[in-house]
C-alpha cells in the first residue's frame, strides 16, 4: 500500500495541476477574443502502441523458489500419520477410523511477508475441507466448553474433535487462510482460521477492514455461483495468493476470488508461517503439488 506520505505527495501534485489549469481558463477568459489562422504542427505527434499483457502461463517460474520437492517432506512438519508424499504430491488423508481432525502441515523454510505463492490443489471426498495458511502464528487449539442443549451424537462428535485438536496441538494455527472445499461453498474465500474473525471475505468480494469497525465491502468481483463455476471439483485446480503489505488476494484457476486491505491491527499479520489444512467427516484425501513461492518487495 502506498504510505502516507506518498499519498499527501499525490494530492499536492493534483492541487497545483488543478490550480494551473484554473489559471490558464481565467486567462484566456479574460484575453480579448483574435481570429488565429490555423498554422501546421511543427511534426506529428506519435500514435501510442498499447499492447495487452502475456497470458496467464502457470508454469513460469522464473524468480520463483520451490518449496517442495515432490519426494520428501524435507522442511515440511506435520503429522506423518496424516501427511505424505504421493504420485509427486503433499498428501493429507482422514477417515472415519483413523480421523484427522483439524490440522496442519508446515513449511519450515522461513515466515514470509510480501510474497506470491502458487500451487495446484485437488479435493476427494464430499466431506473434504481445506486450505493455505499463510502470514499464520502458531497457537494452542481453543477448547470451549460444551453448551447443555447438545444431542449425544454432537457432544460426542465435539469431544473427539477437542481431544484431536489436543493431540496436534503442535500444528495448530491461527491467521489467514485460502479456503478450499469439496462442495465449493467456500472456495476462494478469506477465512481467518482460530479468530473471532471468521470469514472476513467471502468469494467475490472486495473488502476492507479498519480498527474498532466491521469490515466494508468495497466492491464485488462476480457473484458467488458465477466464480463457482471456475472451480474443478475432484479435479486439480490452480491457486495462488499475493500477500502484498495490507492487500491479501486470493486466485482460482486465474480467477479473482477475494479480497482484503487489511488494515485492523488487532488482527492484520505482516508475516507468518505457510501451510496446508485438512479437516472434514468421512474419506477425506487432499494433495497439493507444484508449489513455488516469489518473495516481493
């Protein structure tokens, strides 16, 4: 974002432009009207050449670094009874007998801050959900305690998530997350994972956030279904986040799904760690391959 200075410098720069030009029209209000003959340009002004930019090409990686190998899980922690490396991939697998609950796997090459991060993610599983955390803390999982007007088959569904999310204490975070989901309700969305926050930007919003006030929309990029209509399920799909200072953006298939200017420093994050979520009831399988990671400015 620009800083603050820079903005005030632009608007000093408007005010004289705007005062020169109010000058020059009282001058020549004021000038006694004198019939000119036309006289020719001294040379012809250049035509401009505008040009549309390169496609989209996925597979550019110049100035890009890879993060994963597509062979070991070298920097990457999580729980191997969860994670592995399938077919060139990051697999996180959960079944109804050998749940995962929700947890996290997590590059431990660095916390970035300005940075673009693409990679191609596939979903099996109606239940599946997950994600990419990123500028994320880890945090202790929060446990609440359980309301009165539980069934038993809920209270029992909520403990074993609690006694998991205790279990993979170690990879539990909290910060922004790229959200992904078999059904696609949420895909593309801006969800803060362990906040108050919750969904701060649904797909196809533009919105921002300021101290002490709940967020604005500022404008829209498509309609929820319409951008839902880009997203493969069961199939792989390509994502990528640009972190830029306040402005998180979030893309599917080279489409604009989200996104924040985040400027509420109670939860904003310049940094954090990068990482990948499962969660979800049933076959869940998540997989993610192909993922480079630019540093920006």
């Amino acid at each position: 974002m620009k800083s603050r200075s820079a903005t005030q410098a632009r608007t000093r720069v408007i005010s004289v432009l705007v005062a020169l030009a109010g000058i020059t029209l009282a001058a020549s209000l004021s000038s006694p009207t004198v019939a000119q003959q036309p006289s020719p340009p001294a040379h012809r002004p250049q035509a401009f050449h505008f040009t549309q930019p390169d496609p989209i090409n996925f597979d550019d990686h110049v100035g890009w670094t890879q993060i994963f190998d597509g062979k070991t899980l070298d920097n990457w922690d999580g729980d191997t009874s969860v994670w592995h490396v399938e077919d060139g991939a990051i697999v996180g697998e959960s079944s109804s007998e050998h749940p995962s609950g929700t947890t996290n796997i997590i590059w431990r090459g660095g916390e970035p801050a300005n940075f673009e991060l693409k990679l191609e993610m596939k979903l099996e599983g109606e239940g599946a959900n997950g994600g990419v955390q990123y500028r994320s803390i880890s945090v202790p999982p929060r446990i609440r305690p359980l309301p009165d007007n539980l069934t038993q088959e809920q209270r029992t569904r909520i403990q074993q998530q609690q006694e998991l999310a205790q279990k993979r204490a170690k990879w539990n975070l909290s910060g922004y997350q790229a959200d992904f989901d078999f059904a696609n309700k949420y895909t593309g969305q801006l969800y803060e994972q362990d906040s108050p926050r919750g969904i701060v930007a649904w797909r196809g919003q533009v919105v921002a956030t300021e101290p002490d006030k709940k967020p604005t929309l500022l404008a829209t990029l498509g309609s929820a279904d319409e951008l839902k209509s880009f997203i493969k399920p069961g199939e792989w799909n390509q994502v990528e986040i640009i972190a830029d200072g306040n402005t998180l953006t979030h893309i599917v298939n080279g489409h604009v799904m989200a996104i924040l200017v985040d400027t509420d420093p109670a939860h904003a994050q310049s940094k954090g760690l990068i990482a990948f979520e499962i969660e979800g009831p049933g076959n869940v399988k998540i997989s993610h391959r192909n993922i480079w990671l630019k540093t920006l400015p």
